[in-house]
C-alpha cells in the first residue's frame, strides 16, 4: 500500500519558492513543555506542512512523536499525554534534503559519545553526503533516514569538546550550508545560528504566570502564541545553552568573520506579515517593498490587486505609492487540497480555479495592476492573468516584488533546478507574452536590498537573483543525494 503524497509536489499548480522549515524549542519548569512546542508549531505552519514533530526530556529520557502532514494531522488528541518534560523542542518539516516520508520527520533522536541528543534543523548542509560517509567510516555511525539532520545529529553527538559550545563550534568548523537548530539532551535546551546567519531564530521569555521559561522559534509570530516576550534575535554563530544552571551564550568566531547573509526571502514571502525581524514588522517591509516597485515600474490603471495573500502587503505599497486605488479582485479559497492526481495542464487549470475566485463586478472594464511576491517556474502565472481576463480585466499590468530568480538555492530553499526557474532561460519580454500580461516589472535587486537593510548593517544572501552564493556551493547539488548514497 503506497502512503499518500503529502506536502506540495514540483509540478503543483502553485508557483512559489517552497518553504523551509520551523523550529521550536522551550524550558519552562513546571510545565508540559510538548503542548507548548505544539501550539508554536501551529504558528509556524506556514514554513512546512509534510511533517510535523515534538520531543521533550524528562527523567533522563527523551520521547518523541512525530506524524505526516499538517500539525493538526501529526498531533490527535492523546498523543502528547507522554511526552512530558519541562524541555522540548518541535519541528514542522518542508523537506529539502531527503524524501517526505516518515523517517524523515523530525526531531530526530541519536545516540553517541556525548549521549543522547534529539534535533530539530531548518537550513540545508551541503556537504551533508560527504559527512555522512567520513561518520561512517571513522566512528560506524548508521543512519536510517534519507535527511541531513541525522548527519548533523551524529556530528554533534559525537563531536569533541567538553561543553555543547565547543562541540556546536566544530561543527561549523565542518559543515557547509545553512542551519538553525533546536537540540534537546536529557539535561539542557540548546539553540544554535549558522554564522552567516542564513536562516532565523529569535529568544523569547514566557510570563512568570507561565513557568517564567525560555523559548526559541524560527520567527516571532511562534513566540506570541506561545504568549512570550521578545527578547532578541540570535546572533550568526551563536550557541544558547539553557539548563538547571542557567542560560549561557557563546558565538563563534572562526577563522574569519563573515557579513551576515541573512535569506532575503525572509523578507518577500517566506516569515509570516506579523513576525518581527531586525526590529522591522515583515508586514511594513512588504508595504515599502510594493511602494519601491511603484517608483521603478509605474503604469496608469484603475485598480491594484494583490495575489492572496502573500503578496496583499506589496500591493498596499503599490497603491499608497502610486495613488492607485487597491481592491479585493481575488478571493483565495484556503481549504484547498495540497495534492491529488489528474493530467499536468488539467491539474493547473483547475488548481488555479481551486484555490483563486475572481469577483468579476470588481473586475469587469479594469484596468489592473497585478502584484504577486515572486515567479519561479512561470507556471501558475498564465493561469491568474487568464482568470483575471475572462472576469473582464481589460489590462493586466503584473508587477513582481522580488527580482527575476535566476538561480536555484542550495541553503534550504526548494526552488526549482536552474532549467525549471523561467528567468534563466527567458527574457524579461519572453516572460511576459508568455503569462499573457500587457506590461510585466520586476523589482530590482537594488531595490530590494535598499529596502531590507532599512537602517541595518547587515547583509543578506541573494543568490537566487545574483549568482553569488555566501559559500561555496555543489551546483549539481540534489535535495535525494543522501537518498542516492544510503
């Protein structure tokens, strides 16, 4: 009996950048630490929905439940019951390296030299087949799974050093790629930031009504439902040990300090409009993003609409900016079914119709300023224009507020290989006859960067548009390599 496909396939009629993943972790004394790391990862559904998982130690011991699919899917009523602790950490997983199946979900639990160690990842290690053969070699590590987590599990399990610092410190010493992590032992919550900072992860403090504890989470939004306070982002590099005697900090600092290179599609689609970065709401980030585009791609129309609701941010900028007035021409159905089968053309057409509905007395004689977050692959987009025509659009002017992505992402982005991604291969003109649109602008690299710095030194990493990746990349890298090489 095969197991049902779960989480968005290559060929799904929605075209966007796929998510990474979520990670949460907490330390709250007195508490049933699983039912909090759950109700974070309810926040954080949005950054992956194959899996989902939470582990908490207690007694020496640590237990874990995972499930397929949705949060609400992995977790029914009594599976939490035994997993107790005052520490744990959770995962919801969109799989970029490894296979979504059920050996693959996370945290993952291992044993080694510096004893028993559960791991929650969201990032992608590189360099992962080349560990994962030096672990077996050296130390006769096995490995059941196709990700690698279980390589950097292994890794840290058996890493040298005397505390979880120097151990985490080696391992980024070795490992290429990006990575936060939330790490449970029998006795200490630990939080760990690649250092390049690619992928987020923030601190928190719950309310003494709460067990005054600790948490993490990869974006705020985890952080409010789980009713703590903000308290900073982590730093790249950074290892946050948390135990009976404590919180500590250290950050690596290697060999050479490295600009922060922080994943810009943070910034346009991947964190949730009300999360927090850099002391920024995502929501306002998004606004100035759309009001950019105006400035470099104005056009006269009647109407600016978003694509719901990933870019209805932009497209308020757009219109504040532009004066344009902004309407509701789309109504996202968000009930729809992640996968099922039927021919490819069949598929898009009706998953287009599926998941948008338009409101032809809105639309009807409009002259439309269309604002979507990012194009990838070109294959939803014909499909919106088309919808948006046959409603009575009379001009659809699509304006995008990313770049045109010209290059895949090995650091925990499944984005497509550089032969899928449209802007490689077409022309900014090919791309627009081919959606079907009457003018098509995107945001420029510039612009975007002008306006996710903001007042902020730091940099970020925007390979996908540039071609120039903050570490040295495998460009035959596979999300199965692992799977390849088991």
């Amino acid at each position: 009996m095969s197991l049902p496909s779960y989480g968005p396939r290559h060929d799904d009629p929605f075209d966007h950048p796929r998510e990474e993943c979520g990670v949460v972790g907490i330390h709250s004394p007195g508490m049933h630490s699983a039912t909090l790391a759950a109700i974070g990862l309810f926040a954080l559904q949005h950054r992956g929905q194959e899996s989902a998982g939470v582990a908490a130690a207690e007694d020496g011991a640590i237990r874990v439940h995972t499930g397929m699919g949705l949060v609400s899917e992995a977790f029914r009523d009594g599976d939490l019951d035994g997993i107790r602790g005052d520490k744990a950490i959770g995962h919801t997983r969109y799989s970029t390296t490894g296979a979504s199946d059920a050996c693959n979900a996370q945290p993952l639990v291992v044993d080694g030299a510096n004893g028993t160690v559960a791991i929650a990842h969201n990032g992608n290690i590189i360099n992962s087949v080349q560990l994962r053969e030096q672990l077996r070699e050296r130390l006769g590590c096995r490995f059941d799974t196709t990700t690698d987590t279980e390589v950097i599990a292994h890794l840290l399990a058996n890493a040298p050093g005397d505390s979880w610092p120097e151990r985490l410190f080696h391992g980024m010493k070795v490992m290429d790629g990006a990575f936060s992590l939330a790490i449970l032992t029998p006795d200490a919550l630990i939080a760990a930031r690649d250092p390049l900072g690619i992928r987020p992860l923030c601190l928190g403090r719950l309310p003494e009504s709460e067990g005054h504890g600790w948490v993490f989470g990869s974006e705020t939004c985890a952080l409010d439902h789980m009713q703590a306070d903000f308290v900073r982002e982590l730093e790249p590099g950074e290892v946050v040990v948390i135990d009976a005697d404590g919180i500590r900090s250290e950050v690596y600092r290697g060999d050479e300090r490295r600009e922060r290179a922080l994943c810009v599609f943070e910034w346009i689609y991947f964190a949730r409009p009300d999360s927090m970065m850099d002391g920024r709401l995502m929501h306002t980030v998004r606004e100035e993003m759309g009001a950019q585009l105006a400035r470099e791609h104005p056009i006269d129309a009647d109407l600016v609409i978003g694509i719901p609701d990933s870019s209805t941010s932009a497209a308020q900028g757009y219109a504040k900016e532009s004066g344009i007035p902004i309407a509701n021409g789309l109504v996202r159905n968000r009930y729809v079914g992640r996968t099922f089968i039927e021919p490819e053309q069949q598929r898009r057409d009706r998953g287009v119709r599926q998941k948008f509905n338009p409101m032809p007395s809105v639309l009807r004689g409009q002259r439309l300023v269309v604002v979507d977050d990012s194009i990838v692959r070109g294959t939803t987009t014909p499909h919106v224009v088309e919808l948006l025509k046959k409603a009575g659009a009379t001009e659809i002017h699509l304006r995008v507020c990313a770049p045109p992505i010209k290059h895949p992402c090995y650091l925990g982005v499944d984005m497509a290989t550089r032969e899928e991604l449209i802007a490689a291969n077409k022309t900014i003109e090919e791309i627009r006859a081919l959606t079907g649109a009457d003018t098509l602008g995107y945001l420029s690299v510039g612009g975007l960067l002008d306006v996710a710095r903001g007042q902020q030194q730091g940099g970020f990493c925007d390979a996908c548009f540039t071609g120039n990746y903050p570490v040295p990349v495998q460009l035959d890298f596979s999300k199965m390599g692992l799977a390849r090489t088991a």
